[in-house]
C-alpha cells in the first residue's frame, strides 16, 4: 500500500505521458510491446512471492503449520485474482485479455498477502477473487482521474493493498492467528487474540482502518512533498523532445529494437544482427541489400 500509494502521488505530480489522452481528454491505448515476457515475468514473480511470504514467517522449525497455510493462500489468492480478473474481461469488455489475467494474478497476490498466515483455503480464494476485480476498477478510476501510471502501481499495490489490509480484518481466522501469536517467540504462550469480522470480533478491523488511514496519510504527506520538491527543480521529468524520441535513445545511446534506428543506421545493427544468428533481416533487406529479395523466407 506504501509502495502504492507513492506511485499514485508521484504519477498525479509528474502529469499523463504526451500521447495518453487525446485532445477531448479520452485515454488513448498505449499497450505493454511483449505479452509473453510479461507472463514470464508475472511466473517469476508469483514463484518468488513464496519465498516472500513463507519467509515471512520467520522459521520454519515449530511454525511448519503455518508456512504450509501460507504456502496454501498464495497458490489460492493467485489463482483466483487470475480468474476473477480475466471473468471481468470478458464480461466486460468481450476480450479475453491475457494481460488483464496476468494482472490479477499480481492483484491476488497482493491482495493475500497481509493476512497469508491467517487465511482458511476459502478466504484466501475470496480475498485474491475480489483483488482481481478490484484491480481493473481502479485502475480504470485513476485514468478517469488523468492519474497515469504505466506499471498500474497504484491500482494493484495501491488499491488491492488496502483491500488486503480490510480482508485481513475481516476473514482472519481466530484459530489461526492464535496458533501463530502462542508460539515463541512470536508471543506469549496463552495470550487470546481476536481474529475478523466474520469469526465475529471487530477489534481487528477496527485497527486494520486505522493502519490504513495513518500509514496511507503519513505517505501521502512525504511523498506529496518529495515529489513536490524534485518538480521544483526540474528534474521529475525528462523534456518532450527526449521523451518523445524515447529514454533508449535520449539518454542511453541506443535502442532495444533494431526497428528504432533509421535506415541510415542499420547497416551495422543488420551486421550485428547476422553476426549473431547468421541470417539476414528479410524486412531490411530490400534497403540494405538490393540483390536480395524482401520475401526472402528464413
């Protein structure tokens, strides 16, 4: 939710990038350019996110119990912020939208992990489903807002974290959080402490909004005054010129796409580019080999 709720602060202060809306405010697509890295890298995220939580435990000699529940809600609150997200999709938009499903499964998982260890297989399903939901909600709500956000880091870690926070307050088992609070040294053997709202205690909610309403203002506050300070001085944002020619290019020199370079450049890239795989780029070969036909099949 910190993390959040910094991006939301800092995206409303640095403004839409040039090409997000068109003249009549209406958000413009400006879609990711690799779906397959992108479900590589919601897998790699979502096998390190047990490492994350289950470690979070802090051993696992005398807390086997509760590393396996943990274990058990991140399979389970992935899974169904996954399903629940792409149901949207279809439901709502008429696609089946790989990328909305990828998001979910980050929206689950982010939306389970606060109260991973307290979570019963069903509730960590229902938090995870509603996180999946959420997610294109307010997403869809900070583009409304002209809040840009490229990594949507405001509606999954934003959004989906206080939804996390008030699930915990809701659907924390009492047994299970006793089980784990008794255990040295995470407590005093004996000490009674409420779970949710749905196991019939309040006390637990009550205190998740409070840590909601401090930790979110408190974050709010200083990232408004960081970000503030560095638009003061210029150096939030990068000059139209350099963003619209692209960071690769302005500030780095060069450019991850061979497409990128003019056709005055690319007898080298093309160079690098055979050197490598042995073959000729058929789509430049017109241009830079005329012998060579542009049907060329490799």
């Amino acid at each position: 939710m910190v993390g959040g709720f910094s991006g939301i602060v800092g995206a409303a202060l640095l403004g839409p990038r040039i090409g997000r809306y068109d003249r009549d405010g209406q958000p413009l697509p400006m879609p990711g350019h690799n779906v397959p890295f992108a479900a590589l890298g919601t897998f790699c995220l979502w096998f390190g996110w047990f490492g994350f939580n289950c470690g979070s435990a802090g051993g696992i000699v005398g807390l086997s119990g509760v590393v396996s529940r943990v274990a058990v809600s991140t399979t389970l609150g992935g899974a169904a912020g996954g399903v629940s997200a792409l149901a949207f999709s279809v439901l709502v938009d008429k696609v089946w939208d790989v990328v909305m499903c990828l998001n979910g499964i980050l929206a689950g998982l982010v939306s389970i992990t606060s109260g991973c260890a307290f979570f019963e297989p069903w509730a960590a399903i229902i938090a995870g489903g509603v996180g999946g939901i959420l997610f294109p909600l307010f997403s869809r709500l900070l583009t409304r807002a002209k809040i840009d956000d490229p990594l949507e880091a405001g509606a999954m870690h934003g959004g989906c974290g206080v939804w996390g926070l008030l699930a915990t307050g809701l659907l924390a088992q009492t047994k299970a959080v006793n089980a784990y609070y008794s255990t040295p040294p995470n407590g005093v053997a004996g000490t009674l402490r409420p779970g949710g709202g749905f196991y019939g205690h309040g006390q637990l909610l009550a205190a998740q909004i409070v840590g909601i309403v401090t930790i979110g203002g408190w974050t709010v506050a200083n990232m408004y005054v960081c970000f503030a300070i560095l638009r003061r001085f210029k150096v939030l944002r990068v000059p139209p010129d350099h963003e619209e020619a692209g960071m690769d290019e302005s500030y780095h020199g060069g450019s991850a796409y061979i497409d990128a370079f003019p056709p005055s450049q690319r007898g080298g890239e093309m160079k690098a580019v055979e050197s490598l795989h042995g073959i000729a780029a058929p789509e430049y070969a017109s241009e830079q080999a005329p012998e060579y036909s542009s049907e060329l099949v490799v």
